[in-house]
C-alpha cells in the first residue's frame, strides 16, 4: 500500500503514457473513499485499464 500510494502521480502519469486516457475535469470518488480523489477514464474503469494494458503485452 505504501508503494501504491507513494507513487500516486507517477502511477497515473504511466497509464496516460501507455494511452489511458482520464476525464481532467472529474475527481472521481472511489468506493469506500471518505473524499474525492480518484482519476476517472474516459472508458469504464476496469475496460480502460484492461484494455490499454492488454493492447501493451
């Protein structure tokens, strides 16, 4: 978790390198969150990062 959260940023920051593509205009707001804080793709969640992901390997 330490990882994950350390590297935030550069995590987001990869995903839109590798074609993801996210909504700069929403803070989404995950479940089980307490506040906004979530990057929103354009696509379905889980089909944006599958998809991107699946297209890279």
């Amino acid at each position: 978790m330490k990882t994950l959260t350390d590297q935030a940023l550069e995590s987001v920051e990869w995903l839109e390198d590798i074609g993801v593509e996210f909504d700069k205009d929403q803070v989404d707001m995950p479940v089980g969150a307490k506040w906004r804080r979530g990057h929103k793709p354009l696509k379905s969640v889980g089909y944006a990062y599958i998809e991107t992901l699946k297209n890279l390997y």
